[in-house]
C-alpha cells in the first residue's frame, strides 16, 4: 500500500507501507492493506506507518488535515508535517 503526506509546498512521505495509525478526530485510525474507502478528518499528533519488510514504526508529527483512504494508498493532507528521528540505544 502506499503512503503519502502532503503539505501544500512538499510531500513529507512517499513509501510503500504495509500500516498506518492515523491521529484521527474521533481516536486513532489503524488502516491495512485492502480497507475499505473512507475520509478522515485528522487533529494534530503523531502519524505512525511501517514500511514493507520493517517490523517498527516510523512516525511523523502533522497539523490537522484530512486522509482519503482506499484500497491501496492513504493520501494525507496537511498544513505542516515534520518527521520524526527513530532512536535507538541506551
């Protein structure tokens, strides 16, 4: 499935996907593969997604805005967005 975060001067994610937690208005939204078409109305928080063959999330901070979700991509759209690093290590 593809994923795509999009702010109005650039596209903050463009990866196959085989998850993603949306931060929606009425509590989070765990879309897979094959969902059904919907729209969300997202607030602002913490996006997660997973890459194909990965096994932990990636996350990216975003602003309201909405997603279009359909069989095989979730497009998101916001005024800003900004990942956020993946650490590890103690």
């Amino acid at each position: 499935m593809k994923l795509k975060v999009m702010t109005p001067l650039r596209t903050i994610v463009d990866e196959n996907i085989s998850s993603v937690i949306l931060p929606a208005k009425n509590g989070e939204m765990n879309v897979l593969a094959g969902h059904d078409l919907a729209v969300a109305v997202l607030k602002s928080g913490r996006l997660g997604y997973k890459k194909e063959e990965e096994t932990s999330y990636n996350h990216v901070q975003i602003g309201e805005g909405c997603a279009e979700i359909a069989h095989e991509h979730v497009m998101v759209f916001t005024l800003k967005a900004e990942k956020i690093e993946n650490h590890t290590g103690g």
